[in-house]
C-alpha cells in the first residue's frame, strides 16, 4: 500500500500506478477443473485497465468464459484475438 500526504511535498508532482496480477492455473467450467496457463492483470491510476493473457484448449471454453466475464461486466472477450498454439 501507498500512502502520501500531497501537502508534505507541493512541488513534487508523480503517477502512480498500481497493478496486481494474478495467475490464473485452472477455469472452472460447467463444474468441472480445467488446467490452463493465463494471467489477468489490473491496472488502477487516472486510466485503470485490464490486460488479459488467456489460454484454452478450445473453442468451447473461451465461449463459456467469454460468457461468465461478459455476464460479470468484468470485460468483453474478443474472438478476434484468437490464436491458435502449435
């Protein structure tokens, strides 16, 4: 945690930007345990964003987490950020 007290220092001006990530090892479809290998990331200051790096193992699991973000107005996942993994 960060904490300032702007009055003890007028003259300084600074960003700050916190994030957090968080691994994510395994999705929880249809009650069942799926491995996976993805990260979410939070980013808060003056423009807060999410960044994303997910992996299924198929088509059928990026709509059923695609659908469980969207319904959680979490974020949109997009189809066209689709790549397949040889």
């Amino acid at each position: 945690m960060l904490v300032a007290n702007e009055a003890d220092l007028p003259q300084t001006q600074a960003l700050i930007l916190l994030s957090r990530n968080m691994k994510i090892h395994e999705w929880r479809i249809a009650g069942n345990a799926v491995p996976t290998q993805s990260t979410l990331t939070w980013v808060y200051g003056p423009n807060p964003y999410l960044s994303t790096f997910f992996r299924f193992n198929t088509r059928d699991e990026f709509d059923y987490i695609r659908s469980i973000f969207a319904d959680l107005k979490i974020c949109k996942l997009n189809e066209k950020h689709l790549k397949r993994v040889r």
